[in-house]
C-alpha cells in the first residue's frame, strides 16, 4: 500500500473517530436516581438511634418514590419531582413541611427543576403556603411561558394550577421554631451556626435542603432542588437552590446536579452551570467537575455538596461538611443511603 493510500484511510479512520467523540459517549441504557436531604448533618455522637432510622428511612422513600416512576418507564422530570415530593413532605428537611423560618418567623420557600434533554426549567422563590413547591416549580416550567416566579404570583398562579395550598402552621416544627428562637436570642450572624447544644447537635435550622437527579430510560437527565432557604434569612432573600445554573443544572450533554450549601457563594459562581461548562469545554469528568466547583466554593470561605450523574450512569457526591444526607439507586440495584463518610 502506498503512504499515499495509507495516509488517507488513517486520515478516514480518525475523523470517523472525532465522529463518534463528538456525539459523546454512548449513554448507559439503565436508569439511576440519586438524592440529598442537605450537606452538613449531626455529629455521630449525637444522632440518636431513632433520629438515624427516621433519616435513612425517609431517604430510603423518596428514593422508592422515584425508582417507581422510572421502573414504569416513567421519565428522568417526574422521578425527580416524586423525590423530592416525598422529602418536602417530611418534617426532617428543610424544605416543605420541616422549612426552616426566615428572620420574621415566617416560611419562604424556593425550589427549581429543569429538563436535560430540553434546557426546559421552572423555579418558584419566596412562596408561601404551597405545599409542595417543587410540583409548582414544574408547573411553571410546563404551564406557563416564564422559568420563574416569585412570591404572590407565584401563589396566585400555584392557585390557578390546583397545586395543594396549605394555612401557614402546616409547615410548623418545634425543632425549627426553637432553633429560630436559639439563633435571634443569640443574635447568629446569617448563614452562621449558632452556637450548639450541649450534645453537639448540628443546628437543625441550618441544613436539610433537598434534591434529586435522575437518568431515565430514554438517557434523559433531569434535576430539581427544594429548601426552605437560610434559617433566619432576611424576608425576601433568595438562594442558590430556585436559581437555574446556581443549585440546580441539566444538560443532557454534561449532567444532572442539585446542590446544597450556603446560597450567597453558590450564586456568584453559577456553580452548578460552572460545572456544567467545564465537562462542555474543558472535557473534564464529571467528578472533576463537581470537585472543581467545590474547591472554588471552599476558597471563597464556603461549603457545598452535590448530587452529581452523567449519561453514561456516572454518578458524583462530594461535600464539603460533616456528612451530607444522601442515596442512589440504579437499575436493578440495591438501594445505598448515606449520612456520613461510610
Ligand atoms: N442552598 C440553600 C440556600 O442557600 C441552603 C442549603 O442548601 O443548606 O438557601
């Protein structure tokens, strides 16, 4: 053969393969739904056996929550949102029913969802009385032209919807008003812990924020965050987790992340949609990626945690806190939940 002719099919052979590259690689045919119920998480000492079983079971359901709609062949949006519905319903996060309270005692909740395979998504922030603002924020994203809303509009138009609306003390905890009396008595510094209980109990106004990511059988990726934002926030504040590219992203050619941490450094980074952009042009894995943004996050002062997949079923989960309450399950497989580094 000539090196003529040889040049040429090695020539052939190579821009079949940056073919085959640029179409990414191929995606895994099984799905996988991953969660977080919030980044930072009581010390072993103090986590009491019941306390333990109640979390893992509560993450255990809303993993079974979204296991069914994908096991049905359901999609990567509805998994998510089922996730997460189940943990909004819990008054073991902060988010839904177990929100924490803004400086004024009041409940201002925020949540956002987006679609991988679309760039679709809708956010709610600053809501009140809507039970479950993650199905709000999916409303807005499916049934209306806007990707946000906030405060009474937002109501007004969960009202319009049919989404459950609730009277303001459904979303009462003790464990949350106290924490909020703990942190005014001691005039806590916003987004600061106040000081702890004598059993070293992590302050339960702080953390708890929920998400989920899912792959669905189609290879679509979906992700959605929910919180009942910053015990002691100032009325009106909105963090990382309803804005799009902060706490959550998804992008079929990249990933599906939630993340959860203090929202006032998320936002300035865009550090869900930095994460995705350093997979699209860095071509960095999606570990890689994830850790990237957090040690950004945690030079600027800050922490964060994250519930990172791809496509191909590659799945992420670092945190930057104590532990980070979280759980996978794929296809076929055992359901794994995790609180601390285990
Ligand atoms: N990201 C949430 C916020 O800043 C809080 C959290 O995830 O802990 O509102």
């Amino acid at each position: 053969m000539s090196h003529v002719i040889r040049f040429l099919i090695s020539m052939a052979a190579l821009v079949a393969f940056a073919t085959v590259e640029s179409e990414g690689q191929p995606m895994s045919d099984e799905f996988l739904i991953a969660i977080h119920g919030g980044g930072g998480v009581r010390s072993r000492a103090a986590m009491t056996p019941e306390l333990e079983a109640g979390y893992r079971a509560a993450l255990r359901a809303a993993l079974e929550a979204g296991h069914d709609v994908l096991s049905g062949g359901g999609n990567s949006i509805s998994a998510v949102e089922a996730a997460i519905r189940v943990m909004e319903d819990s008054p073991l996060f902060n988010a839904g029913k177990g929100s924490s309270y803004n400086a004024e005692g009041v409940h201002e909740l925020d949540a956002s969802i987006m679609e991988g395979a679309t760039l679709d998504a809708g956010a709610v922030a600053v809501v009140q009385r809507v039970k479950n603002p993650i199905t709000l924020a999916r409303r807005v994203m499916e049934n209306s032209p806007h990707v946000m809303l906030a405060g009474d509009g937002a109501l007004e138009f969960g009202k319009e919807q049919g989404v459950d609306i609730v009277a303001p003390h459904y979303f009462f905890t003790q464990r949350k008003w106290d924490s909020l009396q703990r942190r005014l008595d001691q005039q806590t510094e916003f987004g600061k812990p106040t000081s702890r209980d004598s059993d070293d109990q992590l302050d339960p106004g702080l953390y708890g924020t929920v998400g989920a990511v899912a792959l669905d059988k189609n290879g679509n990726l979906a992700a959605g965050t929910s919180t009942g934002g910053r015990e002691g926030k100032h009325p009106g504040r909105v963090g990382d987790s309803p804005i799009i590219g902060a706490g959550t992203y998804a992008k079929n050619a990249t990933l599906a992340v939630s993340s959860t941490g203090l929202g006032e450094y998320v936002i300035r980074i865009g550090g869900t949609k930095t994460m995705s952009d350093l997979m699209e042009y860095r071509g960095v894995s999606l570990d890689e990626a994830t850790n990237a943004v957090k040690d950004m996050i945690e030079e600027m002062g800050g922490s964060i945690g994250v519930v990172a997949i791809d496509r191909q079923g590659n799945l992420s989960m670092p945190y930057s806190f104590n532990g980070m309450y979280r759980g996978y399950v794929r296809q076929g497989g055992d359901y794994v939940v995790l609180i601390y580094d285990e």
